[in-house]
C-alpha cells in the first residue's frame, strides 16, 4: 500500500466521490475542503491519520488563470511537505488528480501546473468512466452512444462540448506531456494503469481511472461503516441545490424559495427569518428547502442562488444545529461548507457511487452530498425512514 495518496479534485462532489471510493475499498479516508492557503495547517494531520487525502478545491468554478495559482500553491505545497526527512516521492507519496467525466474544468493548464511543480514528468489523462456509459473510442468523447457535443453538454455555460474529438478539445495536451487513450471498458483502464510507471506519470481523471488505481496498488478490505443510534429525522437539514431538483417526501415541511427572492426582488433576509420561525415551530427541527423556479438561467443567477442558500443555511445552522445536511448540487455544497466554515471531514459512508456521508470535524453534524446528476441511492441507510 502506497504510504500517502493525495487527491487534489477540481470540485467538492467529485472530491466526495473519490473520498467514497476510497472509503469502499476499506481505506482511511480525511477530506478537506480548503483553498491553498488554509490547508497548510490541515494537510500533516490529515496525512497522518489517513491513507488517502481528498483535497476538495473550486477551481472549475475560478478563471483559467486563478485555477493555475491554486493548484500551483496546492501542489507546492504538498512537495515541500513530503521532502526529506518525512519521506519523499519516492517513500511511497503519489498524486492523483481528479477531474469531471464530461471534460469540463481547466484540465490541460492544472495539469501542467502539477507536472511542474513536482517530480512528475507528464500525465495520463482518463477521464472516461465507462461503468457510466461515458467513453472514448477511436478518440471521440461518447456518453451513451452520442458524442458529447451532440448531448446536453454542448450547452455547458462555462466548459460547453463544441468538439466531441479528444484531439481537438485538448490541442495543446500532448506537447505539454498529457496524453489520453481510448477507454471503452474498465479493461481498458485497468490496462492503461498498470503500463504506467506511478513515480514518473501522474493520473488523472474519473472516478473508473482512481477505481482501477487503487485496485492496481492493494485489494479491497472491509470498510468501518459508522454506527448510528436513533433516527436522524429528528434534526435534519436538506438543501436541494438545483433547480432541477425534486424534493424527495421525508415527511418533513418543503420550504421552496420565494418567487421574489429568486427574482431578486426581495432580500433573502426575510426568507431566512421565516425559514427560522419554522424551524422552530417542528418538533423534529427538520426542514426541505427547494427551488421550484426554472426561469432564469446563466452563470449569475446560479452564482446568485447558492450563495442565497450559503447564507440561509448558516442561519439555520446557527438557530439549531442539525445532526443531518444533505446537499444536493456541488456548488451548492461547496458555498453552503465554505459559509459555515466547515472544511475537515471523516468520510463515513458511501450510500451510492457520488453519493457520501462525512462527519464535519469539530461539529455534531453528518454532512451527506450529491452531484445533481447522480441518483440518491438508498438514503434510508442514513435517515432511518424505516
């Protein structure tokens, strides 16, 4: 078993996908949600008590050139950390960096941001996750059997797929180091990981390349599922993200934002302090909140929207702390922990593939997210519905 894996992911739910993972495979798993400056003083007790790292950053969300600085300050960081006499690359440190499987995010500037700041000569990028349906065959992008530029991702507001040709889409990659190859199965990635040599390459991509990863370097033991007492109905905070998100019925007051709020109209204060009235009026404290408006799109009213529900969630928050947040929708997740201040975190569960459950340290809350796209899996795992 490698002695430190270090994951540095380009948003928090792919982060909790890996950290899931992880935990499936019966590994010791720490998640930190950080910017490159406030991890400094995370990182050597996280390494310490763990055998995988999950770095949870935002820089899918930042300017090309701010991703560079981030990951730059992340990954030097991490190198000056692992130098003698704490052990160095070759005692066992190695990288893996995540990325999105439908090739959104900075890919080819963060990749070569890492190869120069640590003893990587280049990197083999994957981002293909056939268990999903998403491959690359004869170097065209498919999800399902469409090219992804004939899907839904040719409208991305920030990374649209215009080209469905891994060539075309990373023009720059091979000169830079980064190659790519057709993955049709997870055969395929298992094969490509195991031709690679891990101290000079660095891997990158989906969740199918860090699966066959670590089934290349240890076998899978069990995993120490957290105990749980009691129902978590009793305090719970469930936050649908998305609008495209469809409240699930738990028998717990659906608060939908108000039609003047998400058109800014109103200030979201008058929300929050309603939102608080009702919490205190249930014997259980929980409530559901939701977006049920689709009339407004772009990356300001999305920016808009989760930074509205950052703020009201830390009021609830405040009011009474729950023993349950559920997050549907990354962004949503990574404004709602970065308002509280959450950023350390003990991976519990894995309810289903994206789908993790994580103990904010410091705190008596579980945090449980998932990407908008991915199904819930069986929540009464956690809810104790039954």
């Amino acid at each position: 078993m490698m002695k430190n894996i270090i994951v540095i992911a380009d948003d928090i739910t792919g982060a909790a996908e890996i950290a899931g993972i992880a935990f499936k495979h019966g590994l010791q798993v720490r998640l930190l949600c950080c910017s490159a400056p406030s991890v400094a003083g995370s990182l050597g007790s996280a390494t310490n008590a763990a055998e995988v790292t999950v770095l949870a950053t935002d820089t899918r969300g930042m300017t090309e050139q701010e991703a560079v600085a981030e990951t730059h300050h992340l990954t030097k960081l991490i190198t000056s950390f692992f130098t003698p006499p704490l052990g160095g690359w070759g005692a066992g440190v190695v990288l893996f960096k995540k990325t999105d499987s439908a090739l959104r995010g900075h890919v080819v500037a963060e990749l070569e941001a890492i190869i120069a700041d640590t003893p990587y000569e280049r990197a083999l990028y994957i981002p293909a996750n056939p268990s999903k349906g998403r491959t690359i065959r004869n170097g065209i992008y498919y999800v399902g059997d469409r090219p992804i530029s004939d899907t839904d991702f040719s409208f991305d507001p920030e990374f649209p797929a215009t080209t469905s040709s891994m060539a075309d889409r990373f023009a720059h990659g091979e000169e830079k180091g980064i190659c790519w190859c057709d993955a049709t199965s997870m055969e395929d990635i298992r094969r490509a990981v195991a031709a690679t040599d891990l101290s000079t390459t660095l891997l990158a991509g989906a969740a199918d390349l860090f699966t066959a990863f670590l089934s290349s370097i240890s076998s899978p033991r069990p995993s120490e599922t957290s105990k749980r007492e009691g129902t978590k109905l009793s305090s719970l905070l469930f936050v649908c993200g998305s609008t495209q998100s469809k409240p699930l019925d738990l028998g717990i007051p659906i608060c939908p934002m108000p039609l003047e709020v998400y058109d800014q109209q109103a200030d979201a204060e008058a929300w929050a302090a309603a939102l608080t009235e009702e919490q205190n009026r249930q014997p259980s404290h929980s409530l559901m909140l939701t977006i049920p408006h689709h009339h407004r799109t772009g990356k300001e009213i999305a920016i808009y929207l989760r930074t509205v529900m950052g703020k009201v969630v830390q009021q609830l928050v405040e009011n009474h702390p729950p023993k349950e947040l559920i997050i549907e929708g990354g962004a949503t997740a990574w404004q709602i922990l970065q308002q509280l201040g959450w950023k350390n975190f003990n991976i519990t569960d894995e309810i289903a593939p994206g789908v993790v459950r994580m103990h904010a340290i410091g705190t008596d809350t579980y945090v449980t997210m998932k990407p908008g796209s991915y199904p819930w899996g069986d929540l009464n795992k956690i809810l104790s519905l039954d």
